[in-house]
C-alpha cells in the first residue's frame, strides 16, 4: 500500500542520495589515504535501509586503527562481513544524525525525524548523509539538557558505565585504580564513580603544560587523587593507600609497565579490567598474582557486547547513561573540542591522533542546518572558570615579580588558546581567517643595574 502510494506520487523506488564525507579507497596512514569527497549514495524506497542526515561524530584512535587496517584481527570475527570490506569506504565509527527517510521493509519502530546513535562501527560516520539498515541506529532523546557532542560519542559512555557496574559491585569508600586520567573515558569514569562513592586514583602522563590545572579539574570532577606513571613505583604511593582500604579494581587502558606497577598495588581477589592498549606493548604478570592473591583479568570490547546482547539490553544501558549525561547532575561529561567537518577536520585528525597528550575529544559538526556552531554550556562554565583561575595567577605573578611576563617554558602558551594558535604557523591561521599565531610578547623591564656599562 505505501509502494503503490509512492508511485502515484511519482516517487522512483530507487534514488540516490548526495553526500559529502571523509572517505578511503584503501588501507593505509589516514593523512595519505583520507580524502574529502562529493559522492551518491543509492536508497531503495522498499528496503529496510534509512537515510540519515549526520549531526556530530567524534574521532578515536580507534579510527586511525581500523583505517590503518590494523585492528582486522580484533574486528573480523566479530563484525566484518565480506560486503564490508568493499572500497571505498567512509571513515568514524561513531556519530549522531536525524532521520531523513525510512524504507518501507524497515522492521524497527524509527520514524522521520528522529534523533540516532549509529550503533556499528563499521558504518562510516564522517560524512553529511549515510545509508545504512535499520538495525544499525538506536533512538536517542532529543532532550534540551543533553549535548549532541556528548550524544554523538555515547560509545564512550556506554564503556564507562560498564566498567563502573558490569565488574565490581562497587559500595562507598572502595578504591579504584586507573591509568591514563586525561582519557574521555577515565572522564567520564571520574563523575560515575563519584557518583557511588568510591575513591578513584588515577595515573596521567607527564609532559603538558597544563598539567596542574588538569590536576584541578580532574579532581573537581570525581578523583581522589592524580599522580604521575612514575609515582606510583614509589614508595610514597603506598604512603598513599595505606589510609585506604586495598583496591578492588583496576581499569586498565595503557598496558605497558605503568598498568603492571598498579597491579602489584591491587588487593587480594582483585579484578583487573583491560579496554585498551594505548602503550602498544604488553603487560607483565607475576605468577603470584593469579596464584596466591588471586587476581582476576577481564577484558571489555564494547562491539563484542553489543553483538551479544540484544537491543532492549541496549537501550536500556542507554536510559541510564543519558539520564548521567545531563547537564543538572553532569556525572558523565567530558572535555571535548569542536571542529567543523568541512573545514576544520585536520585539526581535530592532529589533536586526536598525533597529539599523544591531548586531553580533549575531537569532536566533528556537520555544516548544515542542523550542523549550527555552538559551545556547550557546561564547557563554557569550565571556560569561565578557568579564566579565572589564570587572571588570579597572573595577578599574583605581577605582584610577586612585578611582570605579567610569562615563564620560558610558558613563553608561547596560555591555556586558553585554540587549535590554531597551537599547531599552526600564523601565515596559515591569518589565510584562515584566524587572529596570528606565536605572538611575541614584549621582554620585562630589566633594572639599571643590570645594563652592561661600557
């Protein structure tokens, strides 16, 4: 009846959708194979596909990986037919668009207009409008006090919620160990764990500038405490759980040595949970830990649990996160960066993938009429208080030396620059339309006394 329906409107079964996005033609490094195109995309009217019109999309790392081609060992069993590994294909793995047309042969209950979470990685996101079955989306709300950045990246916090439930039934006063604090999900682990009560010690790597005020915000947020890698092989950690009670859980995301000298910190009967592996390099187990402490190791790959469990399972994670994800509680939020997809997408490729200190998520909007620029307001609350923080500083540096003049290794910094005054030169950020770059700011005023006499 809607087929016969159609054709009495003149509508053809089968029409080609425009779309622009980041596609590859093969394997390889994303900055040689990554390509801005204008392409068309087949919908048929009578299958069960929808047509989505991409708001936001965020980049992993996992993206450079499945570009690369170098997770197909972790991807192929579990979700890799052979119809998608047809070139070319579009990169992301992840992302949040608004429906624009349903196939009749549609068997979920979506409509026109409804707000998606593309559910399978293997879809390709980076793009204004993708075609994908039914099956592949998941109905979000479309509330006010929700973000469409954090919605778009829900991936995140569907990891977070399960390595903060799914494990350990954590009560108050329990102690967490986790490695890489200035990760989205270490983030996003921060307020669930505050949220129960637990005592979270997180370990960060050293080397950002702005270290001490990441410091300061991940302990507003939910930590108990955040220290160095090399800290915690001293003796000065164990100083500092020995007024804790030992930890039952540590979240492993580095791998590599620094997730090993934590395990010797876990308590008896303690669980270890791996979701990555940002170091590339294996982790150290002793044999007493498995024989006469009883440790137990757990992995966790979101795509592996979602292709185990069925949908009502799904949405019903989904409820509880987004309910976390609101602006009046804010347990669930991270740091992210907003990039324009047509325009500004090598920037957040450089801070996501080659910026291995980047504590923020790249997040890419889709220039349309649902893609408008916007901050979200619970990054301009921290915005403005960081603004704060830094006027306060400098107050207190002109009244101890007298200057504003930042320190040398501050001398081409502040915290509250954008991604063009960081990475780019300031011939290239002036052709973009963007104030210059490294502005030289003027030397302090040295004393008489400090003039060379001739």
């Amino acid at each position: 009846m809607l087929a016969s329906s159609r054709l009495l409107r003149g509508l053809p079964a089968v029409r080609t959708v425009a779309a622009a996005g980041w596609r590859y033609h093969r394997h390889g490094r994303p900055e040689k194979v990554l390509q801005y195109e204008h392409y068309r995309v087949p919908f048929d009217r009578k299958s069960g596909q929808v047509v989505v019109k991409m708001l936001a999309a965020p980049v992993h790392r996992q993206d450079k990986n499945v570009i690369e081609g170098a997770g197909a060992g972790l991807w192929t069993p579990l979700l890799l037919p052979a119809a998608a590994k047809a070139m070319p294909r579009v990169a992301g793995v992840e992302g949040v668009g608004v429906v624009e047309e349903v196939g009749s042969g549609a068997t979920l209950g979506v409509k026109e207009g409804d707000l998606v979470w593309v559910n399978n990685p293997l879809v390709g996101t980076w793009a204004t409008h993708i075609v994908t079955d039914a099956d592949n989306v998941d109905v979000v709300p479309n509330r006010a006090d929700v973000d469409i950045e954090y919605l778009s990246a829900l991936s995140l916090f569907h990891t977070a919620y399960h390595l903060t439930n799914s494990f350990v039934s954590l009560q108050p006063g329990d102690v967490v160990l986790q490695t890489g604090a200035s990760s989205s999900i270490s983030q996003i682990c921060q307020g669930y764990l505050r949220a129960k009560g637990a005592k979270l010690f997180q370990t960060m790597q050293l080397g950002r500038t702005e270290h001490a005020h990441l410091l300061a915000f991940f302990k507003l947020r939910g930590a108990f405490a955040v220290v160095p890698h090399n800290y915690v092989r001293t003796n000065y950690m164990r100083r500092l759980l020995s007024d804790v009670p030992p930890p039952r859980l540590l979240l492993n995301h580095s791998c590599g040595e620094h997730a090993s000298s934590l395990l010797n910190l876990l308590g008896d009967n303690g669980v270890c949970v791996t979701y990555g592996n940002t170091s590339h390099k294996p982790m150290q187990l002793a044999n007493m830990d498995l024989i006469a402490r009883g440790i137990q190791f757990k992995g966790f790959f979101l795509p592996a649990w979602m292709q185990r469990h069925t949908r009502e399972a799904r949405m019903r994670v989904h409820q509880n996160v987004v309910e976390s994800m609101t602006i009046a509680q804010g347990h669930g939020i991270f740091r992210a960066q907003r990039f324009k997809m047509d325009g500004d997408s090598p920037f957040a490729f450089s801070n996501a993938w080659d910026a291995p200190l980047a504590s923020r998520k790249a997040i890419l909007r889709m220039v349309g009429e649902y893609g408008e620029w916007r901050r979200p307001r619970t990054d301009q609350a921290g915005w403005n208080m960081g603004r704060a923080v830094w006027e306060d500083l400098l107050q207190q540096m002109w009244e101890a030396a007298g200057t504003t003049e930042n320190p040398q290794s501050m001398k081409y910094y502040t915290p509250f620059d954008d991604i063009y005054t960081t990475f780019y030169d300031g011939k290239q950020s002036k052709e973009m339309g963007h104030r210059d770059v490294f502005f030289r700011r003027p030397n302090a005023p040295r004393h008489n006394a400090a003039e060379q006499k001739e």
